[in-house]
C-alpha cells in the first residue's frame, strides 16, 4: 500500500482542498488518516476534526471521524505517548484504514511545525510511515518563494520521499511560471502543480457557518446550501441600509439582532442567502413564516453582533459535506493543473 502526506508550509494554505480534489479527479479506493486533529467541531457529543468529517464522506469511508486520529490536545498526546509509542501506533493506524486501499492519503498538520512537541509534525509523520511527501504553498510571488526557499535552507527532508511542492491559489500561473519556476528548478524541487486562485472557492455556505457557530436553525432549513459572496452588518437605521450599495449585493449574509424585524424583513425582500439573527432573540413568528417560505436560513446565536462578525472574520472558508460544485471544481483543478502521477506514483 502506498501513503502519501499531503503537508503545507502555513495554515491556510488548502492541503484539504487539493486532497478532496485528488480523491474527486480520480476515483480509486483511497484511504485517510489525520493524524493530529486541529479544527475541531462538536458533533453528536463529541469533539471532531472538521476537515476529516468532509473528507471521510467524500471518500466512502464509514468511519467516526476520531478513530483516524491519534488525538488533538498536545498535552494528552505528551502525557499519553513517548516517540516510540507516537511511532508504533501511528503505524497501526495507517496500516489499518489502508488496508484494501489502493492508497492512503495523510494529512499534515496546519503548518510544517505543528505537533513537533509530540512527535507529529507533518515531516516525521512521513518518516514513521515511509511515505511521499508533497508540500502545499499558497500565493504567489515572494510569498511562496520565501517559503521554498526556507524548505531548501532549512527543512530537512532528506529521509523522506519528498515528490515536490504544490503551488495553491495562484493568481497569475504564467506570471509565477515565467517568473519564478526557473530559480524553483535550479533549487532541485519539482513543483507538481501550478493550481490558479478561484473566488467561488473562497465563499462560505450556510452549513457551514451554522456548523462553526453551532447555530440554532429556526426557518429556511432547505436554504442551508446557499453560497455566501457579500456579508452586510446591519447595525445602522433601516432605511440607512437601504441605501448603502453592500445592502443591494448579490447573495448576501444578513448579521443583525433578533429584534430589528425591520432589518431582517427589508433582508428577506431582497437577494440575501441567510441571515444570522444575534443576541438570542427570536422574531416574531410572520417573520420566521416568511423566511421558511422564502428558503432563506435564519441562524439563532447567543453571541452579540460585534461577536460574530469579529469571528467570521477569523474563518476559513474550508469544505462541507454538501460542497458538491466546489468538489467537483476542485477535482478539476487537479485534473488540469497537477501531476498526479507525481504524488501517487
């Protein structure tokens, strides 16, 4: 069985898209393990990886997301494992959710560094496991070069089967090409892939937002699919609203208070995709009528107006389970832009 580690250099970088894209481009018998979990959501009392929840579901494996992991909080993993036993049992691991596989996938930690105190950084995963190791790198010009360079100086990879690096949301590929690929291939790193920056991937969908907020879902449950592009905070007057051009945007996000009935109800009337109603305050019923019959969500939170738009602004806009035009706009990409023969073998 052969295993690869799809690992990346920052958090963000989307080593979870390009491997939902490798699993949507070619359709083997793949397995997945996470070794260390990092973006941990609550479901069915339980504490689950959010990324390997999306991805065990992509890939047809009938498995809780937390038998593929050796743990998320550090201090347990330290208390719980030396080197060896972190070694031993990370083989069992692998060993178990690949057999009948044609490969199985690993996924890094959020960055290169992450889970070195407790023997689990993507570098000596790879090592433990004997796998092909490929690097996801985001973003373009010095960025990335930055990166590259700091991996040649500084990363040592000579006891892995490192296969190269992939370039992620590249705003300009014939730019980075032309302008960089040269110096990348003078440093004896092969760059796997050149995958161009698409806007659809970077949007939010309301399943996803009241997965993250552990929202209260109280009208429009068939609208959880929508897609979010524009997000208004509707802390001004009604009417100042209306005028302001974000209000008229398409396929906007609603954040106001439970109690701005004006709000919500010049929201409904227009092109919005959800609204998050804050400060847990339900309005009244004609309005909860009106968005169920609209399909228009309406996520009940605890949390103040200022809150939540201060988190939101801390999210990353990763898979869900129901994500199906951005699996099948992935698949793509990696169809197009990647040398997969080069990460599988």
């Amino acid at each position: 069985m052969k295993k690869v580690v799809i690992a990346s250099t920052r958090e963000g970088a989307g080593k979870t898209s390009i491997i939902a894209g490798i699993a949507a481009a070619e359709r083997k018998k793949y397995g997945y393990i996470k070794p260390l979990g990092d973006r941990l959501v609550y479901k069915r009392k339980k504490n689950v990886d959010h990324d390997a929840m999306v991805l065990l579901k992509l890939l047809g494996i009938d498995v809780e997301p937390d038998s593929i992991s050796l743990g998320f909080a550090h201090s347990k993993l330290r208390y719980k494992y030396d080197e060896q036993g972190i070694r031993d049992t990370l083989t069992a691991l692998a060993d178990a959710s690949g057999a009948g596989r044609e490969l199985l996938l690993v996924e890094g930690g959020r960055d290169l560094a992450w889970g070195a105190s407790v023997h689990l950084d993507s570098i000596s995963v790879a090592r433990y496991l004997g796998a092909r190791l490929v690097l996801v790198i985001s973003g373009d010009g010095d960025r990335a070069m930055d990166d590259i360079r700091f991996i040649d100086e500084f990363i040592d990879v000579s006891k892995t089967d490192f296969a190269g690096i992939i370039i992620n949301k590249s705003q300009d590929a014939d730019d980075f090409k032309n302008s960089y690929l040269p110096s990348i291939t003078e440093l004896g790193i092969k760059v796997l892939g050149i995958v161009p920056y698409k806007p659809q991937l970077t949007c939010f969908t309301m399943n996803f937002l009241a997965d993250r907020f552990v929202a209260r879902v109280i009208a429009g449950e068939e609208g959880l699919k929508n897609t979010v592009k524009n997000i208004f905070v509707g802390a001004m007057s009604t009417d100042e609203s209306l005028r302001n051009p974000l209000f008229n945007k398409e396929n906007k996000l609603l954040i106001t208070s439970g109690d701005r009935s004006d709000m919500v109800v010049a929201a409904l009337e227009s092109d919005t995709v959800g609204i998050i109603l804050t400060n847990n305050i339900v309005p009244p019923p004609n309005i909860i009528s009106k968005a169920a019959e609209k399909k228009i969500p309406l996520l009940l939170l605890s949390l103040d107006t200022y809150e939540v738009t201060r988190q939101l602004d801390n999210f990353d806009a990763v898979l869900t389970q129901d994500d199906t035009e951005k699996l099948a706009m992935l698949g793509q990409l990696v169809r197009d832009y990647v040398d997969l023969k080069g990460i599988t073998g």
